[in-house]
C-alpha cells in the first residue's frame, strides 16, 4: 500500500506542474480479450482452479502533462473469469463481470518509424464486481440410480445460474494497481490505432474474512486489445 501513496502524490504533483505548451488531450476506445488467474490455495490435491477467457472494453482519456508524460484514465467493462474442476468431472465455470477505473501515468515515446509511438503505463484501479454467472455440471442427489453391482449413482447434470451476492461474505470492491504497454500508429494526426497490453493484479481479497484461516483470493488479469484513438490539439 505505500507504493501506492507514492503513485498518487506523483501523479499529483504532475498535475500541479503541467507543461502547458504540450498541454494535448486524446481520446480512444478498445475491446479485446482477458485471461485471468484466481489465485487461491484450495488446500484440496482434487480441486484444480484454471484460467478462463473473457473480454474487456474500456475508454482511455489522456491529458498530456509533458512532452513525453501523460495521465491517464480508462474507465470500463473487464471479465476476470477462472473455473473450477475436480477428478470426477464435476466443474464450474465461473464469469466475473467487473466495472473498473484504472488511473496511471503513462510515457510515451516516438519512434524511429514515422508516426509511430510506443507507451508504458503504470498507475493503480478500483474495480466493483458488478455480476458472477456460473456454469457447469454437478451432482444431482435427488436422481438417484443403480449400477449393475446395485450401488446407488448419483448423476451429474448441466447448472447454469447469476450468483446472489452474499453482503456478509463477497468482497464487491477491488483495489490493485495496473500496467499496460501499447503501440499507437497516426494515421493522420488527429486519429490513431493501437495494439495493446494490460496487466492488472488486485490486492484486495475476493471475500470478506469470516473464519479463521482463511484463504485469500486475488485476480491476475492479463489483457489485449486493439483500440481508435482521436487527438484534441
């Protein structure tokens, strides 16, 4: 956490002492893909948790505080999804979809090839898990049969159903810090297309502490996106 006090009176002090004859701001939309990691300790050799793919869509406003630093804001929509399966085929496919506004401070820097400018961003986000839908197959103890040695066999079946939020025990508000490297081409030079890179690691627990012994569970989510991007001089 005092890393991130240092990143906020950074930023800050950047914005008390602008370079106002660079002073530009640009605006840019992307979509792309995620793949996240929960990072939890099961405790159980049966139990095996799994990256899950999902999407992401965000704005991003730049505010150009020297030639080569920027801040910026990218407020948007990010699944953080992960499933869960154990030796007898039972699963669970679990699809988080968060809110997110990461904050950063970003270097830009121009390239060799003409019109081409390579970033780094590195800053921190707050994140509200706005729904969980979950999918899978899973024992239904009221189907009941026989197998040929007349032992009873539980059947699996297909679920599918939105979590209910437990305000006792789901931790809805994510806090962690962010990076993100990209490549932007003008095309003229107003407008912009870019391929980029996002890594967002949570520092906050996924549930509330309720019992002793608890094991935490943080998000690592990886991102690729392509975006547009439109410059106010």
């Amino acid at each position: 956490m005092k890393i991130l006090k240092q990143l906020f009176l950074l930023i800050l002090f950047l914005l008390i002492q602008p370079d106002k004859t660079n002073a530009q701001t640009s605006i840019s939309f992307d979509a792309g893909v995620t793949y996240n990691k929960l990072d939890f300790n099961a405790n159980n050799i049966n139990v095996v948790m799994t990256s899950k793919q999902g999407y992401i869509t965000n704005v991003n406003i730049d505010y150009q505080l020297t030639r080569m630093l920027a801040l910026e804001a990218s407020p948007g929509v990010l699944q953080k999804n992960y499933s869960i399966k154990n030796n007898t085929d039972i699963y669970q496919n679990i699809n988080n979809t968060y809110i997110q506004l990461p904050i950063s401070i970003k270097y830009k820097i121009k390239l060799i090839i003409n019109r081409l400018i390579a970033s780094g961003s590195l800053g921190t986000y707050y994140a509200y898990w706005l729904k969980s839908n979950i999918d899978g197959l899973a024992p239904n103890i009221f189907d009941l049969s026989l197998d040929t040695e007349n032992n009873e066999v539980i059947k699996l079946e297909r679920i599918r159903y939105t979590h209910g939020f437990n305000s006792a025990q789901d931790d809805r508000s994510e806090l962690g810090w962010a990076g993100k490297i990209g490549l932007e081409y003008k095309v003229i030079n107003s407008f912009s297309c870019s391929l980029k890179g996002h890594y967002y690691q949570s520092l906050t627990d996924q549930q509330k502490h309720t019992i002793e012994l608890q094991q935490p569970r943080y998000n690592r989510t990886f991102a690729i996106s392509l975006g547009l991007g439109y410059y106010f001089n």
